[in-house]
C-alpha cells in the first residue's frame, strides 16, 4: 500500500510540474548593454513609456502601460533601486508591439522505398499567429540621455484567462527582462 502511495505522490507532483509549464509563458529574453558604463553606480530611476514611438492599441493601451509601470517600478525597488521623479540617476522606458507572424510546418512522409514507388504525399501547414514584444530600455540620466542597457522579450501573445493574470503575467515579464540588470549597491540606503 505504502509503494500504491509513494506512486500516486510521484505523478502528482509530475502533473502539477508539467501544468505550470504548460501555463508559463513562452516569451524570448535577452538583454544588450553598454559595457564601458558601471551599472552598479546608479540608485534611483524613474518610469515612463518611450517616446516617438507607435504604440500598439491593444498592449500599449492605457491599462496595461499602468501595469506596465507598476511592474517595473515594483522589480526595481526589489532590487534596490529608489523611485525618484525629479532627479533620478536612471531613467526607464519601455513600449511594446504586436506583430502578425505566420509558420509553415512540413511532413514530409518518406517511406523507406520512396525510390521505388516515387514520394509519399508531403503535408504542408500553415499557423498563423500575433507575436509581442515588451521593450524596457535604460537611459543614464535626463541630462545625458544616453542608452546604457536594453532588455526585450518576444513571444506568442495569448489571452489571459482571468482579470488578474494580466498583471502577473506583465509583471513576471518584467522580471524575466530585469533579471540580467545588476542590483543598486548596499550603500543605495542612506540614514537620516
């Protein structure tokens, strides 16, 4: 009885394992910085969304740019950063689109004595579906305006199923993009 258990436990926890990788995401991250500027020397940033560019309606509309920002400002400040609106050391932009994308898929079914009797039939799909792209890119200071670090994900947008799941799922993005960025120093938090 106790092996009948043991077994029972083990696909239980294979099941949960493989439905919150079914559930997860399937974005693309990568990152792209300015290795000549010291990332660890800035402390404090401020959010916005990035400017002259076209925005897509739907990912760029009011709602998800608050969450947007939100996200950002939330995984900032777990890394130590410290929001300032007037005179912040970084300042972060980010924008997204929507892209239409299509794959060909091919079958091609060849028998071991295709030679003999010609080429089987050969199956072609098409699957065409909307790629999205978050874009937070990192600028050093107001003043100087100058990118030092750009972070991206690319993948199949999907729907979300609940009310909540859009901001988890813009704010797991934002943590998979900032994930590469370094932390603010331990000397970020001053006494007063």
């Amino acid at each position: 009885m106790k092996r009948i258990g043991k077994i029972v436990n083990y696909l239980m926890v294979a099941m949960v394992g493989t439905a919150l990788v079914a559930c997860s995401p399937s974005f693309q991250v990568q990152h792209d910085y300015d290795t000549a500027v010291n990332l660890k020397q800035f402390k404090t940033f401020r959010v916005e969304a990035e400017k002259d560019m076209q925005q897509d309606p739907l990912l760029g509309s009011e709602l998800n740019r608050r969450r947007l920002n939100e996200a950002i400002v939330e995984v900032m400040q777990s890394k130590g950063y410290v929001l300032d609106q007037r005179n912040p050391d970084l300042v972060l932009r980010y924008l997204t689109d929507v892209k239409d994308r299509q794959q060909v898929r091919s079958n091609n079914n060849m028998g071991p004595y295709w030679w003999w009797y010609g080429p089987m039939n050969n199956n072609i799909s098409t699957y065409n579906y909307e790629e999205g792209r978050f874009i937070l890119n990192v600028y050093q200071n107001q003043a100087s305006n100058k990118m030092i670090w750009q972070g991206w994900a690319s993948g199949r947008v999907k729907p979300a199923n609940k009310r909540d799941d859009r901001q988890s799922m813009i704010k797991d993005i934002m943590m998979d993009i900032l994930r590469p960025f370094p932390g603010a120093t331990a000397d970020t938090y001053t006494t007063r």
